[in-house]
C-alpha cells in the first residue's frame, strides 16, 4: 500500500492494530524515525517492505537522547508531511505518541551499555546519547512486537548498538542496516542538513570524499590508523572542526587489530554550526 497510513498516538490502539495482523498471519516491520523524514528513512520504509508485509514508521523526537545544550527544541518537526512522505513510501501505520505515553510519570529505566556503545565515537562527544536511543528502542520494540526493525548505516554506531542489544536481551526482533541514501554530489541524506548554509552544503561533500580516499588508501597498504588521521587533517584543511575520523573493526567497533578483519571508517565533524557524521565500509588488503 501507498497511501494514507493509519496515525495511531497510544501503545493500545498500536497493540489492537498488530494483533489483527497477527491473526492474518502477517509479518511486520518497524522503522524508528525521529521524524523530518527524507529520502533515507522513505528508503528505510521500501526496504520494510521487502522484508514484511506491513511497516509501521514512529514519528518521536526521544527528549532522552538529546543533552541540555543540544536541539531539541529547534529539531525539525513536521507531522503532516512526515505522514505523507511515510504513507508515500509504503507505511500502514505511522506511530506518534506523545512524550508522556513514553515516559510516563515516575518513569525509571534506562537501558545501560558497554561494547560498541562505549566505543569513544559518538559516545565521546555525546555521552548521553546511545543510553538514551537503546532506552526508546527497546521500547518501541516491545511496544510494536514488530519481526523485523530497519536502521540506516548512516548512524552505524546507533546500528551496532541496537543489533547487540537485541541480541544480548533476546529481543525476538532482526534488526537490518540499509545502505546510506545519498545525494546525487555523495553527500549522506541527513535531517540535518536543511541546516546548511550553500557555502557550508559545498564544503560538506568534503567527508564523503575524504573517507573515500581514506578508503583507497587502505585498501592500498596504508594503516587504517595512518588513513584516518589524513582524512582528519583534510577535513580542518577544508574548514571543518573535526570531532573524530577513526577506522574500526566492522561489526565490534573496537580499533582494528589484524590485517583481513573488515573496517569501517567513521567520521564526525563540525560546518559551522550543524555537526555531520558519516562512513564507509572498508576491506583491508593488507
Ligand atoms: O536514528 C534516529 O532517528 C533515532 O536515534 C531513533 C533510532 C529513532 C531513536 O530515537
């Protein structure tokens, strides 16, 4: 189906909605979104698709993994067009709840976490964050009883930290990574992109072209460690204040330590006041 999904705003009205789904004998799949949907979460729905019969999108701006200073007040919000673009995308139902129906008075539990969650990526300058985000989604899982759980690669910490806890809680969930959605010109499709300025939209397109180069280099016999810290001081050469650009074993995130294992090559850095983040996969010849 394309069309007009199902707006459902309570975790009752969710749970009557699957049980007849349930009853038909129907898979589904869920696709957590913070909303300011583009092309990468409508992506994330098609791919949904491809794995279940029904998709159900939630639409929640999680207040838990957003620290004081950070833009949780300013993050783009638009339910109308979420709605539409997700029921153009395939969605059957598009879950918003209110904060409260999340985080219900007296709430106390948040999920705690060490491997790739503590990796000093993300976690370093946001160390809030991935608390907050396996909290939420832990949630939704069990709020949804979805099969399947679609995750872009773009947030590939967010997508390793989800994929081992769902192993380590026996979450009867697959989660999926699909590929990053990408501009024509390799820029990484990002909510947050809206908030460059066209000078800082040309400067951007300076990640994905570094961590590719980085990319060949290791490939050609550089050390991944060596290929990092050229992207990173490409980046402040082309204006960016760096955060991190850092090669790390594909699937644990912990630095790489043989010559076969497959890497990844993250990065996050700053254009002006909108922070970015991206990567690529990377197998070593060495
Ligand atoms: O990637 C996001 O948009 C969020 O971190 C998620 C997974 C929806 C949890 O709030």
């Amino acid at each position: 189906m394309t069309g007009n999904p199902a707006i459902i705003r309570n975790v009752e009205a969710l749970r009557r909605h699957t049980a007849d789904w349930r009853k038909a004998g129907l898979a589904y799949a869920v696709v957590p979104t913070m909303g300011a949907i583009h092309e990468g979460h409508q992506e994330l729905v098609r791919q949904g698709r491809q794995h279940a019969s029904r998709v159900i999108a939630t639409v929640f701006v999680n207040p838990k993994q957003f620290a004081a200073h950070e833009d949780l007040a300013k993050y783009p919000r638009d339910e109308p067009g979420d709605v539409a673009k997700l029921g153009a995308a395939g969605a059957d139902v598009v879950f918003m709840p209110a904060p409260e129906e999340v985080y219900p008075q007296g709430f106390s539990t948040t999920v705690s976490l060490t491997g790739p969650a503590k990796a000093g990526l993300e976690d370093r300058f946001r160390p809030h964050f991935f608390a907050g985000v396996a909290t939420v989604v832990a949630k939704l899982f069990l709020q949804t009883g979805a099969d399947v759980a679609m995750f872009g690669e773009k947030d590939y910490q967010q997508l390793m930290v989800v994929t081992r806890m769902v192993r380590d809680l026996d979450i009867p969930i697959r989660v999926i990574g699909v590929p990053t959605v990408r501009e024509a010109d390799g820029l990484a499709k990002s909510s947050r992109n809206v908030y460059l300025s066209a000078a800082e939209r040309r400067q951007a397109l300076a990640i994905y072209a570094s961590l590719s180069r980085a990319a060949d280099a290791i490939r050609a016999g550089q050390t991944p460690q060596g290929a990092a810290r050229a992207a990173a001081r490409s980046l402040t050469a082309s204006g960016f204040k760096v955060d991190y650009v850092a090669a790390r074993n594909a699937g644990t995130l912990a630095p790489p330590r043989g010559k076969d294992e497959p890497l990844r090559l993250l990065a996050a850095a700053w254009a002006g006041k909108t922070r970015l983040i991206d990567n690529i996969a990377v197998q070593s010849s060495r």
